[in-house]
C-alpha cells in the first residue's frame, strides 16, 4: 500500500478526496490529513507518506511552502495539487518543484485515478533504480565490514592481505591520527523488544546507518559491527578527546531519544596504521569493561584506566549460602540468597563490568555445580539460562538484576514441579536399597547422595514418607531379621549380631530388648515355645 497524506483546509474536501481515492481501488492508504502546510510539515516525519496532495491557498501557510519545503527535505515524496484556482505562478510553481500534475477542483475521479496511476508508475521506477544503487552500497558496506571485524578479531594478519584487501575496498593503510570507540547498549534488549519486535540485529543495523551518516555529514571514519552483533566499532579519524565526547554526546541524546538506547563505551589509544586496529579495539574493549555498572553513561578511556585498582570481590559467602540452599531444595532460601546478591551489587557504586561479569561467571559455576549434585528432572529448562557466553552480554545493572531473577525463578520452578523432590516416588527402592544393606555400616548420609539429596533436606522428606526417622527405620530392619534369625536358626546370638549389623554383642542385645521387650535369648525361647504350641 502507498501511503497518501492530504493536505486542504476544507474537512469536506479530504473526506471527498479519501473517499475517491478508496474508489480508484488502487493500493493506496490515506495515512494522515493536515488542514495547512504548518500541520502536514509537523505529521511527515511521523506518517512518512509517499505521495501528498495538496490545496494551493490554505490560511496561515499554504501549498507553496509546503511544496517548498517538501522539495527540499523529501525530494521522494510525490506532488499532486488539487486547486481551485489556474493561477500561472501556481502552475509555474508545481511544475518548478516537479509535481506529478495539478488538478483544477471540482476533479472527478477518472482525473484522480489517471494521475494516481501515474504516481505509482513513476514510485515504482524509483525502486527499482534506487534498489540497485542500494544493493552495490549495501555489497561494499558488507564487505568492508567484514574486512574491519577480520581485522580486529586478527583473522588477517599477514601485512599483504591486509593490503589487498584494503585496496580493493577503497580504504586508506595509514590515516591521520584516530581513535577507536567501542560502543555498547545498556538496554539493547529491552529497546529491541519494545520497538523493534524484539529484532537486535535490525535496531542495531539502525544506529549504525545513522552513526555513519552523523561521520559523513562531520568529521570522516568508519562504523562496523562486531562479530556478536550487538555492539558497533567507530574508527573515528580523530584522536582530540574534546572533539571524541562531544560526537559521543551526540550519539547518546539521538539514541537514546529515538531508540531508547543508553550508550557506553570505551576508547582506545591514538593510532595512524589500518596494521593497528587489533590492538586498538583490545585497548576499546578493556576500556569499555572499566566503566562502573551504576553510574550514568560513561565513556572510558584506555588511557584512564587506573592498572593499579584491584577487581572488588563482593557476594562469595552469599554464592555458597545460595549453593547450600540449592542442594537443600530450600526455596525460600534460595529466593532470599539471590536477592541479598542483586542487592549488594546495585549498592555498590565502584563495581565495573569487569567486577560484574567475574561475579557473574562465579555465580553461574556455583548454581551448575549444586544442581549437578541434586536430582531435578526438569535440568534442562534451566542449563539455557547458565550460558557462559551471555555473562558478557551483561552490560548494566538492570541486565544483572534481570538475568538473575530468571535463574531463580527457573531453578525455584524446577524445584517445586520436579516429581524427584517427592521421596514417596522412590518409597519402594529406598525400602529395597536398605534392606538389602540393613547389615553394612550405613548412614543417612549415604543414603542421601546415593539418590542425590542434600542430608538435612533428605532427613526430612524419610521422615515424612516413612513416619519414622531414618535411625529408628534401620533399628526396626536389623531387629526384624534378628527376629527371624533366632526363630528360625541355632545359629548363636553373637554371630546373628554381627549378621545384623552389629559387631557388640551386648550393644545389640540392649536395643534388641528396647525395641522388643525380650533379650535375645528370651524371644528365642517365647519364639519356639510359640511356634511348638
């Protein structure tokens, strides 16, 4: 659909002319009306229509202005005016800025349609010779892109190559004193989502196009993409840091009104050698990582960085209360834990990307290893959210806050949906594993990670499944083949103990009577005296 703005001071005659233009049945959408030249300059950029057509004379400003301004600024959008008046200068006017025809009112709508059909016609042209041109600076973009990221990423490095390459892609060896800034978005994500339907790549295709044109239109240099697509190098042909932070400032209030992204980056040392791009965007990098996590929009320089600063360690004893809490399955502990940790770090204002990411890979070890040693069905859902690789993607504060509070809730949701929490599940091989080691020197323990439970939390599901402590469960087992055995066997009371588990005979003989009411020699007489009769 071609999108089509009208522009008369006279509501009937817009609704005439939208009527119209729907009967032509031609694929065309009237997108906005404006009642003079000063409201349609204000909706263009909004509405971004391909064809206008206007009134001539119209109060407070009128279509001359508007055509005016529309030459200048949308040399693309088609002009059609529809006037009541065959005034020379008015036609002299429309046929000076190239307006496709001028209609005298009252039109009808074959007039309408013809000149409709034209429009589209010269539109469509336009395309398809634009689309071309397009195509041969969209190939040379690409490939020098593809160039810088070899490059930085020392994919080439032998000097010859780069010289080749360069050469055929129209890029000086060596340049006047420059920078390289390695910028970053701190809410690429959520930007993406919220106005680009969730498509990084696009929205930062976007601030590329426009931070290319911003160098073109001011001072010279390169934008490229890097290799993860989600942040953009600018060699900037200028090592002035004045000359570095005003353009950054200016980039900043763009983005950041246009795209609701905030900007932050880091700047390397100067440089002349195309050779020295490499280490440039090292030093870029380091730099970047060096900005604090909770302070504004920062743009570090490599030169500032201070060698001598220590990494701020925060959050260890809360990492391994989070990994006990895990093991245990405790949830409200794990909820509590990681929240002590989201706090800490937005607390703390001299934290660094750096800092951030190193807790942040810390952190993610420690959850992988608790949840190696616990039985959870569900694993799987959780492992996406523990990639390593996004620690790095991980610019802001907010990103932290919001990676973690995910984690959590998966780990929390796999917990509590996971059927392996319900010892009832594993009642009968529980039963069977300790009878058939009843005898052997066994503990609660052993039992806990032979099934991958933390001991405290397995203590108290034996409990509830069995009625029963563990302890008390393992005494009933012994006594009840002890039982078996005296009855059923001459074998002596000593070596039945050691059968049963027990290697003191007189310790045996004490709980046998506390759990019986008989020594062992009683029961084995009150036994056959009950089995004779």
């Amino acid at each position: 659909m071609y999108r089509i703005m009208l522009v008369d001071d006279e509501i009937w005659i817009r609704k005439s002319l939208t009527k119209m233009i729907k009967d032509t049945l031609l694929p065309l959408n009237v997108v906005c009306e404006a009642k003079n030249a000063k409201e349609a300059l204000s909706l263009i950029d909004t509405y971004n229509p391909e064809i206008v057509i206007t009134d001539m004379k119209m109060p407070e400003s009128d279509g001359i202005l508007l055509m005016d301004k529309i030459y200048s600024n949308y040399k693309y959008i088609k002009i059609i005016v529809v006037s009541g008046y065959s005034e020379y200068d008015y036609m002299k006017k429309a046929i000076s800025i190239n307006a496709v025809d001028y209609l005298l009112k009252p039109i009808t709508i074959e007039d309408l349609s013809f000149t409709l059909k034209k429009v589209i016609s010269l539109i469509e042209e336009e395309k398809q010779i634009t689309t071309g041109k397009e195509l041969i600076q969209s190939n040379n973009r690409i490939n020098r892109e593809m160039f810088f990221q070899n490059l930085v990423s020392s994919r080439i490095v032998n000097i010859k190559d780069i010289e080749l390459e360069s050469k055929k892609l129209d890029i000086p060896m060596t340049f006047n004193s420059s920078s390289l800034i390695l910028c970053a978005f701190k809410n690429l994500y959520k930007a993406a989502k919220d106005n680009y339907y969730g498509n990084i790549e696009l929205l930062i295709h976007d601030v590329e196009i426009m931070l290319q044109k911003y160098l073109n239109n001011n001072v010279s240099g390169y934008v490229f993409k890097t290799d993860d697509r989600t942040r953009i190098c600018i060699l900037f042909h200028s090592s002035d840091y004045t000359s570095i932070k005003d353009a950054l400032n200016t980039f900043s209030s763009y983005i950041n009104n246009n795209m609701d992204l905030k900007l932050i980056a880091g700047i390397s040392l100067p440089f002349t050698q195309l050779t020295n791009l490499n280490t440039a965007y090292n030093q870029a990098t380091e730099a970047l990582y060096h900005n604090t996590v909770n302070l504004p929009v920062l743009y570090c320089l490599f030169n500032n960085i201070d060698k001598t600063k220590k990494d701020i360690n925060i959050c260890n004893e809360e990492i391994k209360i989070l990994s006990r809490a895990i093991i245990s399955k405790n949830i409200s502990e794990i909820k509590n834990n990681f929240s002590k940790i989201i706090n800490m770090v937005s607390r703390n204002s001299n934290i660094t990307l750096r800092d951030l990411h190193k807790l942040h890979l810390n952190l993610i070890v420690s959850i992988k290893e608790a949840l190696i040693k616990i039985q959870i069905l569900s694993l799987d859902k959780i492992t996406p959210y523990l990639n390593i690789e996004n620690t790095y993607k991980i610019i802001s504060f907010t990103q932290f806050q919001e990676c973690n509070i995910n984690i959590c809730n998966k780990i929390v949701e796999a917990i509590t949906n996971d059927k392996s929490t319900d010892i009832t599940e594993m009642k009968e091989n529980i039963e069977t594993y300790i009878n058939e080691h009843y005898n052997e020197d066994i503990s609660l323990v052993d039992i806990a990670f032979q099934y991958h439970f933390e001991p405290t939390y397995f203590s108290k599901l034996f409990k509830s499944a069995m009625k029963v402590g563990f302890t008390e469960y393992l005494i009933s087992k012994r006594i009840e083949n002890a039982c078996k055995y005296l009855i059923s066997t001459n074998l002596k009371i000593n070596d039945i103990s050691i059968m049963v588990g027990y290697e003191n005979p007189r310790y045996f003989s004490q709980i046998f009577r506390k759990f019986t009411g008989y020594t062992p020699s009683q029961y084995r007489v009150n036994g056959s005296n009950q089995q004779t009769s």
